[in-house]
C-alpha cells in the first residue's frame, strides 16, 4: 500500500470481522437457497409424476417459484459478501 494509506490495526481487525461474518452469512444464505430450490423442482417434479399432464400446471408453478427463492438468496448472499469485503 502506499504510504498515507495504510490501515490501522483496529481497521484491518474490522474488515477481517466483517469479511468473516459476511462470507458465513452469505455462505448459509446460498445454502438455504439451494434447498429451497431443489426441494421445490423435487416436490414439483412428485406432482407432476402423481397428477401427469392436469397437474403438470401446479408443479411448475412450485417449481418456478422456488427457483426464483433460490436465484434471490443467491443475489442476496452475493451483495452480503461483497457488502463484508467492502466493495
């Protein structure tokens, strides 16, 4: 770094903490997400197989909305790592 812009120890102490809690934070996060996601094409999938073609609506519907919890807790967990890092 150059001179006049290094970091205290108190600031480097700092971002390690936040970087740490955001990477665990945003690491459940995707976890959640992703079991969310794929329990819900699972359950998606179970109906369609039990009801074929007349529940074939239902079962996409379930399975498009999990996927889109899915795709929001992977933006949300993103945001949050980057958010502990400081960028």
């Amino acid at each position: 770094m150059p001179v006049g812009q290094q970091e205290s120890g108190v600031t480097s102490g700092v971002k390690f903490v936040t970087s740490t809690v955001g990477n665990t934070v945003g690491g459940l996060t995707n976890t959640v997400g992703g079991v969310v996601g794929a329990l819900g094409r699972g359950v998606g999938e179970t109906v369609e197989g039990a009801t074929g073609s007349a529940g074939r609506p239902v079962a996409r519907g379930i399975a498009d909305a999990t996927t889109s919890v899915e795709d929001g807790a992977n933006k949300i967990a993103g945001g949050v790592k980057r958010a502990g890092e400081g960028k």
